[in-house]
C-alpha cells in the first residue's frame, strides 16, 4: 500500500535550515510498532502520523515518534503539521484569513493558529496545553559542566543556574557564561548519566543571552542522545518548558511578552522560535510557541 509523506523543515522560513519534520498523512492499519519503524527509517528527530480525530470537532489526531519511541507532545511536529493541514488541505482559505486547527496528541488537544502572509513562509503558533513546571533537580555544577565538557566556570550568568522544568517533556536547562563556551561543548557520555541521573532519556537544553543573529532574545542547543537525538536544531517542547526558566530568574512583569530563540546554528540549520508569555499577577497564566515551516519534500512510503 501506498503511504504519502511529506517533510517540512520547521522554525525557518527557508528550506535546508530549521529542524527537518516528516509527516505520513495516509496512516490506516499502520499499529504502534510500524510507526516506530517508520520513525526510524526517516530517522529524523521526530516524525508524525496523522490520524482521524478522536472527535470530530477537531481537526486530526497526531502520533509523534523519536527514532526510539513516542512522545506524547512535542514543538516541531505540531508546527509543522498545523502548517501542513493548512497549506495542502485549505489553501484557498489560509491565502485570505488565519485558520484555527485543532489538533489531538497524547498530552491533550493543542489550538494551533496557523498565517501565510503574502510572499512569506506559513507560520504557525500554538497555545500550551500545559504551563511548565519543575521536573526534579540537576546534578551539582561541576558534575553538570564535566558531562558537557567544559569548565564550571563556563555555566551560569547573571542569576541563572541549572533547572529542570517540563510542559510534557521535561529537560534540564542549563545557562551558559557566552556564546563561545556555548561553542566548546562536548558532551561526554561517560560522565552523561551522573549528571543528568534525576531524568529518564536525559535532555539538555543549554542556553546565553549571548545571541548570533540580531534581535534574537536566547542562543541555544539541545542534546539528548537517550532519546536518538544527538543535537537537535530546534526544539519546540524545550522552548516550552524554557518557560519556566524565565518566570523563576527574570520575573517578567505582568503583561504579555515575546522572546525570540535562535538554535541550530552550530549545526549549519539555523532556526528561530517564538515563545509568548502572559503574566498576571507575577504568575504565568498561558504560554505560546511558533515559528514558520516550508513544505521540502513529498514521495510514497510503499508499505
């Protein structure tokens, strides 16, 4: 049987830049253990199955896989697929007003609005459908700086330190001094799991207000081998829990606010994701995150 596919590169509004998302739109009879096989042959960081909703008020249900196994929320795959429904099965209208789709994963149903402004990518933005919260405590700072390779004097800025925070997948964010210690990490497996013990598939996004790219708020990278992604070039559901990171050291005011994330650039995939808080009270009360994705490649998957 003949399976379309297509993938879009996320979180850029250029091909071959971003994070590469494959997504398999003709899913009937395919079981937990075909998916993950097909993960694996695209070999991508991660890749969606799109399926009839639950119900039928929303718009489609997504199943999201690692190379290894499946998540039950992830930032890249509900971009792009948002971006995707729009662009191949409303395309008439999304040229005249923004489209509202609802979609469906393991975590709960996520609202995605998704534009295409004239003569530009189709960007896509979604509401959170979980506030991020703390996901346990890291390792000390030099078992931390020794499992990235670098110096202990190399982490940490103004008053940021190491966290874990998740919004459905959870990740230990480390903040680094400048963009060149940022360039020197080596993560170093052997030291990998003492560090990062507090985890089940250790992920680590590391971060500085150091940035390459003008107007950008954040330069990052993420590493998370335990999950078959030995970097990854933009990371949605990180970016999310980040949330967390800036509610508890930078204590924003109430109101709303828009942060820009620029990750992937050590990778030669350069990618920008946006992340939206509203703040009330001096608490977050929902949180945002979008970016653009372009349509790359398109085939049959004969299985």
């Amino acid at each position: 049987m003949g399976r379309k596919f297509y993938t879009l590169d996320v979180f850029t509004d250029q091909a071959l830049a971003g994070n590469p998302l494959a997504v398999v739109r003709e899913c009937e009879g395919l079981d937990t253990a075909r998916m993950q096989q097909i993960a694996r042959e695209f070999n991508l960081s991660e890749t969606v199955f799109l399926l009839p909703p639950r119900d039928p008020v929303n718009t489609a249900r997504l199943r999201i896989f690692t190379p290894t196994h499946e998540l039950p929320f992830a930032g890249h795959p509900t971009v792009g697929a948002a971006v995707l429904i729009g662009e191949l099965d409303a395309p008439q209208m999304l040229a005249r007003e923004d489209l509202l789709i609802v979609l469906e994963e393991e975590i709960g149903t996520i609202t995605c609005t998704v534009r295409h402004m004239r003569g530009r990518a189709a960007r896509a933005s979604f509401t959170l459908p979980r506030l991020p919260s703390s996901a346990g405590t890291p390792g000390d700072a030099r078992t931390v700086a020794a499992a990235l390779g670098l110096d202990e004097a190399d982490l940490g800025f103004s008053n940021h330190v190491p966290t874990m925070f998740s919004a459905g997948n959870a990740f230990t964010f480390v903040p680094l001094a400048s963009m060149e210690a940022m360039s020197r990490v080596q993560p170093h497996s052997s030291a990998w799991e003492a560090a990062f013990s507090a985890m089940e598939r250790p992920a680590v996004f590391l971060y500085t207000n150091e940035v390459a790219r003008s107007g950008s708020d954040v330069h990052a990278r993420m590493f998370a081998g335990g999950r078959g992604i030995a970097e990854d070039p933009a990371t949605g559901s990180a970016v999310a829990a980040f949330a967390g990171v800036v509610m508890q050291f930078e204590r924003p005011e109430d109101g709303s606010h828009m942060l820009a994330i620029e990750q992937g650039f050590e990778m030669g995939r350069p990618s920008l994701i946006t992340l939206g808080l509203e703040v009330d009270g001096g608490f977050l009360v929902e949180a945002s995150v979008g970016g653009c994705a372009v349509i790359v490649q398109q085939g049959v998957i004969n299985l």
